[in-house]
C-alpha cells in the first residue's frame, strides 16, 4: 500500500513539473505596455515559448503576453495577428524560453533581427497572398515561403521563420497538417531582405536558369 501511495505521488510530482515547467508573464491590454497589468502564468505541456505580441490595425492596439505554442511564434500562425484583413496592419512578435520571465518589460527591450521579410496569408494564391514587409524578431534569420495542401483547401504563406523550421518535418505551417491522411507541404527560405517575393514556381525557374547559365560558362571557359 505505501509502495502504491509513493508510487503515485512521484507521478504527481512529475506531472506537476511538466506543466509548470514554463512560467511567463501574462497581459493583455488596448492602451499600452504599461496599462498591461501582468500576472504570472504556469504554461501547459504544449506551450514551451513566452510571448509578446504588439498589434496595430487602423485605430486598434493590442498588447498582450503569455505562453504560447511554438506555432504561433509566426505572424501568420498568431491568432492575434494572422487573421488580419489585408496587409496594412503591424504585428511585432517576439519569443523566448531561455528563463521564466523571459517576456517581461516593453517592446523596445526585445531584440529585433537587421532581417526584414515579407509575410502574407491567403487560401487562394500567391497573387491573393498581399505581402507587408516584416522586421524579423531576434532568432529568426530566414525569409519562408510555404505551400500547404491538405485535400482540397490550400494555404499560401510567408513569414520569418528560424533555420531550424526551414523544412517540411520542421515548419511552423506545416505541422499543422501533421495527422491529415494527405497532405503536401512545400517550404522555401532564404537569408536576404525580402528574399521571399514572388511564388515558388517562379523561384525555382530563377534558381533552375542560374544553374543553367553557370553549367553554360564554366563548359565555355574550358
């Protein structure tokens, strides 16, 4: 019986310091960052980033903190920002989880990468995708463009992403489609200003000519 009761309080314990392994900061206001009144937060299992989102569209601000998924690290993927109509909002996001805490103070106290992408979201085509330029936050040193389709629907994506989420296995839009029966998932980065323009067909036909022409000179040379 005690061996049963010890048993069961280390799987207490283990599990308590699973969820709680995470703490951040946790806010939300319309007026400023000092109007956010901040609160502590045990994250859940899912949720192993602290973040900070500044939204701007026409006359609504938003400022908000708390735990979140890795997913919603993206622009796109934000529920605060991704379902923004058109392009002519702002939406700074940054993520942490180096420490507790780790979201705390203003905006201007957050690091911004020198790396400016286009984002955009649509569920038609890269034409309907209208792109605005994005300062990437610190850690995300890649443009990303992504293709998804999952049955019939379609997804169109770009957004700064971190080197790590550069591949299908990896990317933020991607593993939403993980668990589907069928699924496409094409992922495109590159580390230059505003490198994601245009659509993936065209991208591969400039990196297919530029092959083609140096296959063309180097055959000349000899």
């Amino acid at each position: 019986m005690k061996v049963r009761v010890a048993a069961f309080l280390l799987l207490l314990f283990i599990a308590y310091h699973h969820v709680s392994s995470l703490e951040c900061n946790a806010c939300r206001s319309s007026t400023s960052w000092e109007d956010c009144k901040v609160s502590q937060e045990k994250c859940l299992p899912q949720q192993n980033q602290c973040i900070k989102v500044y939204f701007k569209y026409g006359g609504i601000e938003i400022f908000s903190k708390g735990c979140a998924r890795e997913l919603s690290c993206g622009s796109s993927e934000n529920p605060t920002c991704g379902e923004a109509p058109g392009s002519d909002f702002t939406c700074d996001i940054t993520c942490c989880n180096d420490k507790d805490n780790c979201n705390a103070g203003s905006a201007l106290s957050f690091s911004m990468s020198s790396l400016n992408c286009y984002v955009c979201s649509s569920s038609k085509s890269w034409t309907d995708c209208t792109m605005k330029s994005h300062q990437c936050p610190s850690g995300f040193d890649r443009c990303s463009k992504v293709y998804l389709r999952t049955g019939s629907l379609e997804s169109f994506r770009k957004y700064c992403a971190p080197k790590a989420a550069c591949t299908s296995k990896t990317d933020f839009t991607c593993k939403t489609a993980v668990g589907s029966s069928s699924f496409e998932c094409d992922v495109t980065c590159c580390d230059g200003d505003h490198c994601n323009t245009g659509s993936a067909l065209f991208i591969s036909i400039i990196l297919l000519l530029t092959c083609g022409l140096a296959s063309l000179w180097i055959v000349v040379k000899d």
